[in-house]
C-alpha cells in the first residue's frame, strides 16, 4: 500500500497516526489518531479540542523536512478543515 504525501505549513492542523517514537511512546499516544498543529519546528498534540502535554519535535510526531524547500510533510494525513 502506497503512502500519500502531505505537504504542510506552518499553523496547519491535521488529523494523524502518531508514529511508535519514543516520546509518543511515552505520552501513550503511539497509534493513535491525534489532532495535530505544526509549529515552527514543532508539533502540538490536541485531544478533544484541548493542547495535550507540550510541543514535540516534528520527527518524533512523524513530520518531516523536505530536504530541496525545508518545508514539513508527512504521509496520509487529513487537513482539518478552517
């Protein structure tokens, strides 16, 4: 099954699997369907609408950097909607 890349911006919100990194690990939230607001090098979790613990790192969330615009991405992710 073939990932769809999701390129984001700063501010977006999406709808994501946390990946099984070891702060997700940690915050019990690894697979786990979470909302999500990328931040500049960050990430805030949200649960029911509320910020869940403290930004984490972009790589511990599952966001990449594209290597070529520096920009974030990730893979099959929803964009919440404005």
């Amino acid at each position: 099954m073939q990932q769809q890349r999701v390129d984001l911006e700063i501010g977006d919100r999406v709808f994501m699997t946390m990946p099984g990194s070891d702060v997700c690990d940690h915050m019990h939230v690894s697979d786990r369907v979470m909302e999500v607001e990328v931040q500049e090098r960050g990430a805030q979790l949200f649960k029911d609408g509320q910020s869940f613990s403290f930004p984490i790192l972009w790589g511990e969330a599952g966001i990449y950097t594209d290597s070529i615009t520096n920009k974030p991405y990730t893979y099959d992710a929803e964009k919440k909607a404005a």
